[in-house]
C-alpha cells in the first residue's frame, strides 16, 4: 500500500473518473498512482537512499514508475516491504532478491536499503521510533550516504583486483566489512571470477558475524547459476529469500494501464485489451513501456489515432507473435563465436566451427520445441545420434569451460530478449 504521509497517497485509491484537466495537474508520479488498483494489487512508493558508490562510473538505472505493484505473484515481496524493519534485520543477513531482468530486484534493493539506514540511523541516534514524528531532523543525505554502499558485482571483482596490485586489500576489507548496508547487485557476473567469489564469501561472513546487513540480487538461485563456488553460495542462503516474478493478472494489467495514462491517456480499453493479450507472458515493465512507445511512434509516424494496427505492430517489435527459431539461433552463435552460418550447415571439421555449432544445437534443444532430427535437419542433414552427442558433450563441458559458459549465458539473454 502506498504510505499514508507519501505525497501521493490521495490518489492511490482512487476510483471515479479523472478529467483531462486533472490530468494536466498531475506530476508523473502522481500519474501512475491515480487509477485505482483491484483488491489483489497492493503498491507502494519506491525510495532511494543517497548512496555511497565505489566507483562514479557505476550508474544506476532508476525505476520506470515509482511505484512497485505487488499481486499473488510477488506476495511474499509485498509483504517484506510493509513489514517492520526490526523483524526483518533479524532473518535478512543477507537478504537475496532473485528474479529475471526488469522484475525489479535493483528498485526494491534500494527501496529496503533505504527503509533499514533510516531505522538504522534512529537507533544511532536513540531515539523512540514509536514517538518520533516524521523521522529525525538531523538525518542529511551525506549522514545515509555513509551507511549505504550500492556495489555491482562485477565492480567488487574488478576493485578486488586492482587492490591487489596496488597491495590495498585491507582498506578494501574495511570498507566492505564497515558499511551498515551494502547492496551487492547482480551476483551471477562473477561466475567466471573465482578469487573475486573467495574474497567476497569472506566479506559475507565478515558482515554477517558483525550483524551487518547486506542485500544481494541476482538472476537466478545462486546455486542455479554455474560457476558459483560453493563457499559463495552458502554464505547467500541463510538469510530471507525473496523470488521476484514478472507481473501477472490484474498486476500486470494495472501496470499497462498506468503506463498508458502517462504516455497514451486517449487510448481506448479495446486496444489496452488487444496489447495485454499479445504481450508474453514474461513480459516485463520494461517490455511494457516499450511496446506503449512504440504504438506512440507509429501514431506519429502514420498521422493516425490508436488503433489494432498499431498495437500489433508493437507487439510484433516485442515478440509477442514469434517465437525463437533454430536459424536465429545459429545467427546468434556465429555473431557471439565470430564465425559464419552457413560453415555451422556445412561438413566442416575445423574446431572452432565444430564448436559453434555444438553449442547451436545445445541452445536449439533447450530453447526450442523442435526433435533431435529437425535440429539436425537444420546443421546439414546430420543424423539424430550426431546432435545428441554434441549436446551431451556441451553438458559435459560447460562446468569446466568457462568462456562456453559465458558464451551461453550471453546468447540465451539476446535471445531471450
């Protein structure tokens, strides 16, 4: 629920019509808090702490609406967010947020972090939460900015490494180990960083026995991702687990709906209808916002009004009528591998062709509905037992090669998206 002192909270249950003109008086974020949510939607406002970053260059992208929509698929994280801070410093060291690009695990890592320095912070400063009003005055931006730290996972890889070289290590610990809040984001870009994964499940433990609080997103399960040293792993599963699913149901609907007040307010509930019906059903924020630019775009660019046209288009640009096919696949692994489709079709044996192609049927087994035989149909007319062997060998290789596995990785998310 959005919180009754949020400046936005008259809105967000509103249910009678808006006009043009109230419309024209909102600001965006008033905007996608006016359309009355169903009962089963709950929001709140995101929050932003003023952070501590390692490294100026690290930017973080900002939530496309400010506000997090929460149905039966992402109860649990609902609930953590309107629960008590304290009762959830006790379970949350550390706090891992796992969901697929644009579910949002960076948005609410943020909006927690800046929940819990705030407590934090009146803690420090004594002060009875049950009798303070509006927070503490002397809390500044630079006096949160000192106890939250905003950490890519890729950027503590390569700080680890360049401190090694300049022999600073044990600064690097003390800041990692010091910082009331440390948000770690996007854990499975390690995977292939060995030391970097030994130094930071040290660093965990460190916090963790100090009773430091530290939040972590990744894609996946840690123990899901390949690559991850067991030592990692098991220092990111003892804490609160929160899974993140991209909108469904009437969250997802209200969402799109929210979205076209802001950019399309004259689209009319048919083609609202048609967009939500062709859209994935993994689709995204992201994906939405997309798609809604796009029926604008082809508005503009036709001098037309919304209508079914341009929301098929925007469909289309989003995939919603296709569905990956064997021959993207293999455009996509001689892209990634720098060699050429038609020598993956061909009778070649040369190792670096012999390896794309292995790696095409591999990624056509798991990502399309196509036999063993139609997969090698498509790679020269090659027998069922010859793709089967390929991928049995991909499978067998995939633990111990780490460039195929990032490879792999690389190729399933373009195609994916």
């Amino acid at each position: 629920m959005v919180p009754f002192d949020h400046p936005h909270a008259c809105f967000a249950r509103r249910d009678f019509p808006v006009t043009r003109h109230e419309l024209s008086c909102f600001t965006r974020s008033q905007l996608f808090a006016v359309v009355a949510s169903p009962p089963n939607v709950n929001s709140f406002a995101l929050e932003r702490p003023s952070l501590r970053r390692r490294r100026r260059d690290s930017e973080i992208v900002r939530p496309i609406i400010p506000l997090f929509y929460c149905g039966d698929e992402n109860r649990l994280a609902g609930y953590v967010c309107e629960n008590p801070i304290e009762t959830l410093l006790e379970i949350s060291r550390p706090m891992l947020l796992v969901g697929q690009p644009g579910t949002g695990k960076t948005a609410l890592a943020l909006h927690l972090s800046k929940r819990m320095s705030i407590s934090n912070v009146w803690e420090a400063m004594e002060l009875d939460k049950d009798t303070a009003q509006g927070g503490p005055t002397g809390v500044t931006s630079r006096v949160l900015s000192s106890r939250v730290l905003y950490q890519p996972a890729i950027d503590f890889a390569r700080e680890f490494a360049s401190s090694i070289d300049s022999k600073d290590m044990p600064r690097f610990r003390e800041k990692l180990d010091t910082v009331p809040i440390l948000v770690l984001d996007d854990l499975h870009l390690i995977a292939d960083k060995a030391p970097a994964q030994e130094e930071l499940a040290q660093r965990l433990e460190a916090r963790d026995a100090e009773g430091r609080l530290t939040i972590v997103t990744c894609r996946r399960l840690p123990s899901e991702v390949r690559g991850l040293r067991p030592a990692l792993v098991s220092r990111t599963l003892p804490g609160l687990t929160v899974t993140l699913h991209p909108p469904a149901g009437d969250t997802r609907r209200t969402i799109l709906r929210e979205l076209m007040l802001a950019h399309l307010p004259e689209i009319e509930s048919e083609a609202l209808s048609l967009l939500d019906a062709g859209l994935p059903a993994e689709s995204t924020v992201r994906a939405f916002e997309s798609a809604i630019k796009q029926i604008a775009l082809w508005c503009r660019m036709h001098e037309q009004p919304i209508c079914a046209e341009a929301v098929q288009s925007a469909i289309e640009a989003a995939g919603g009528t296709q569905s990956i096919s064997i021959k993207a696949i293999t455009t996509a692994v001689a892209r990634q591998l720098g060699v050429k489709s038609a020598d993956m079709r061909s009778g070649s044996r040369r190792q670096n062709i012999v390896r794309a192609r292995s790696l095409a049927m591999w990624l056509a087994r798991r990502m399309t509905e196509d036999s063993l035989t139609q997969i090698g149909d498509a790679f020269g007319g090659r027998d069922h037992s010859t793709v089967l062997h390929a991928i049995r060998k991909i499978d067998g290789s995939l633990d111990d090669d780490v460039l195929l596995r990032r490879s792999a990785d690389q190729i399933m998310e373009k195609l994916s998206n």
